[in-house]
C-alpha cells in the first residue's frame, strides 16, 4: 500500500450543530418529589461534503416525565467534520456510524448533562452506547424493510 492509496482518517473540527432545553411546566415542575422518568433516543447522520470530508452528526433527545407531566426535554446534536480518504465503500458505513458517533458521544453526553444542570435539574449522566450493535441493528432493519418494499 503506497502513501497514495492508505486508509486516512482524522478530524477536523468537533462542534454542537443544535441545542435546545424545553421546561414546559416550569416553575411548578421544580417541586415535583417524584424521581422522573426519562427516555432517550439516539439518531445518527452524515453527508458528504467535497473531497473526503463528511459531517457526521449524534443527535439525542432525552425526555423526563414525572406522571403525566414533561419535567424537560432536551435535544443536542453534536456534530463533527472528519476527513475520510482511501477507505473502500463497503467500510465506510462502518467508519460514519460507529467510528464517528463513538468521537462524538462523550462530547454530546457532556453537552446534554450541562443543559439539563444549567435547567435547574439534577444531572442526567448516559450511559455508554454500543454503536456497533446499533449500527448493524439498524442495517439489519433497512434490509427488511428494502425487502418488504420489493416484494409489493
């Protein structure tokens, strides 16, 4: 393998693309006792821009609920401009969806934990993700659902 022709991957800039803290029932949400319930969700993207760059992007909402009522929601996308060079089509996917999203985590989990600290609540720290099972889960779902579309 010459010079040329290596794998080449680095990252060029890591930054918040969006950030937003909702407290729909503030201030009374402030004296609820109950510990809340919380829902995350993950959504990972990218495009490509010119010569070997590509903006990859986590996005994760987490939503807190005590009873009936949002206690917050937040959603921060967490973004980052990687320069990809010399890596076969059929690892790519692999490299955005994996590689990419796990540089971005610990900077979205921070990001996250700071809103919701500065909203007033109690830290919402998350836990780890396996974005190699998520990524093949999600292949795994695009395949049935390519099938599905075919067969009718």
């Amino acid at each position: 393998m010459t010079e040329e022709t290596k794998p080449v991957f680095t990252i060029e800039k890591i930054y918040v693309k969006d950030l937003s803290l909702e407290v729909p029932h503030a201030p009374g949400i402030f004296l609820e006792r109950d510990a809340p319930q919380i829902h995350i969700e993950l959504k990972t993207q990218h495009t490509r821009g010119e010569e070997g760059l590509y903006d990859a992007s986590l996005t994760v909402t987490v939503t807190a609920k005590v009873k009936d009522k949002v206690m917050f929601i937040v959603e921060a996308e967490q973004a980052g401009i990687f320069r990809i060079r010399h890596v076969p089509e059929t690892e790519l996917g692999p490299v955005l969806g994996i590689g990419c999203a796990n540089i971005l985590f610990p900077y979205v989990r921070e990001t996250v934990s700071d809103a919701v600290t500065r909203g007033g609540f109690p830290t919402v720290m998350l836990n780890p993700v396996n974005f190699e099972a998520l990524y093949h889960q999600q292949q795994q779902q695009k395949t049935q659902t390519d099938s599905v579309a075919t067969t009718h």
